[in-house]
C-alpha cells in the first residue's frame, strides 16, 4: 500500500470512529470535533502502532507512556 493509500485509509477511519461518537454522543463540542479531524494522531503514536492509531484504546508512545483512547478526547467539553 502507498503512503497515499494509507494515509486515505487513515483518513476514513478516523471519520468514521468521529461519525460513532457523534451518533453516541460522545462528541459533541464543535471545537472538540474540528480539533479531532485536524490533529493527526498517527503522528504522535509509535511507529509501528500507526495502523492502530484511530483504534478506541490507548496506544504506546515513549517513554512508557501511552496516549489516551480516542473516545477520552472526543468527549472534552
């Protein structure tokens, strides 16, 4: 897959976990909602993890660390 395709496939995804938030509720804060599609999260996870990086769970990052789930950040009022 090319990084065109990848970054498409990413793009779709994050649209659709967004898409479930709002259906659920969870996201409802238009600030919040326009932040989510614009901060790209595959970029702040590990290399190896930026397939799962719209997965609705904590992801690894440096340090031992991890990022918050999606869901944790979509619903920030």
């Amino acid at each position: 897959m090319s990084a065109g395709e990848q970054m498409k496939d990413l793009t779709e995804t994050k649209q659709r976990l967004l898409q479930h938030y709002i259906e659920e509720g969870i996201a409802s804060n238009s600030s919040v909602i326009d932040a989510f599609m614009k901060v790209p999260r595959e970029e702040f996870v590990l290399p190896n993890m930026k397939d799962s990086a719209y997965d609705d769970t904590p992801l690894p990052i440096a340090f031992g660390q991890t990022i918050s789930a999606p869901h944790y950040l979509a619903a920030l009022k």
